[in-house]
C-alpha cells in the first residue's frame, strides 16, 4: 500500500476520527472545517487532496447534491498494518525483523500479541474441528 504525504495524512486522520466517532462521509467542506484550527488552506487544496485519496484507493465518495461524500476505504488499524507488512517486505529476513520487532514491544503489547495468536490457533482448530466432522 502507498504511503500517505504530511497533508494526506492529516486528512486521514480526520475522516478516520469522524468514522470512530460515527459520524460517517464528510464533505470537503467539513474536512476544512477540521482542518482550520490547524491550518490555513484554501478549499480548493482540500477538495484536490480528497479527490487524489480517492485516486489512490484511500477513501470512496459518493454524490450528495452538488458535493462528494468522503469515507475511509479502511481503517486506521488496517492501514498501519500495511505499512508494517509493506517494511517486513523490505528486509531480506522476514523472521529476523518480525523477531526484533517483538522483542522490542512493550510487556503490554506481547500480551495483546498472545491473546491474538491465541484466538488464531483456537479458531483454526475449531476449522480443523469442523472439517473434520463434517467429513471435508
């Protein structure tokens, strides 16, 4: 997945931040509305930025009226997964780097890492379980 510019980003973030709070699509107008107690840009660079998230594959849009309706294609989790994956990708040794990463987290980040893994193994058994009494 591409990577996200300085503006791209804090685009993103409003529309991610809108969608956590429920609040759904947004017009460029209301992204510039977000954006104006932290800076100073003209409308039209909004609607360019939107426009060319939209061209990336970073947001969908929809019409409503005369404006588009913005919205995040995926969520902040899902796209930050894909930056790590995307640097794993990088290295010559996949194993070596997921290594170093993990002895790097904190003791609170191995314990969601093994409550996740945890629920991995337990669903793919209750695959395995299931195929098998199903006979496939």
């Amino acid at each position: 997945m591409k990577g996200l510019g300085e503006l791209e980003r804090t685009v993103m973030e409003i529309l991610w931040a809108r969608e956590d709070a429920g609040e759904g699509a947004a017009t460029a107008r209301d992204v510039s509305r977000a954006l104006a107690g932290e800076r100073d840009l003209a409308h039209t660079t909004v609607m360019t930025v939107l426009d060319r998230l939209a061209k990336k594959g970073f947001l969908t849009r929809e019409r409503d009226g005369r404006a588009w309706r913005y919205r995040p294609t995926a969520s902040r989790e899902s796209y930050v997964a894909e930056l790590m994956l995307g640097a794993l990708d990088q290295t010559g040794d996949r194993d070596a780097a997921l290594a170093h990463f993990v002895r790097s987290v904190s003791e609170d980040e191995v314990a969601v890492l093994r409550q996740v893994l945890d629920e991995l193994t337990a669903a793919s058994g209750d695959g395995d379980r299931h195929r098998t009494e199903s006979g496939g």
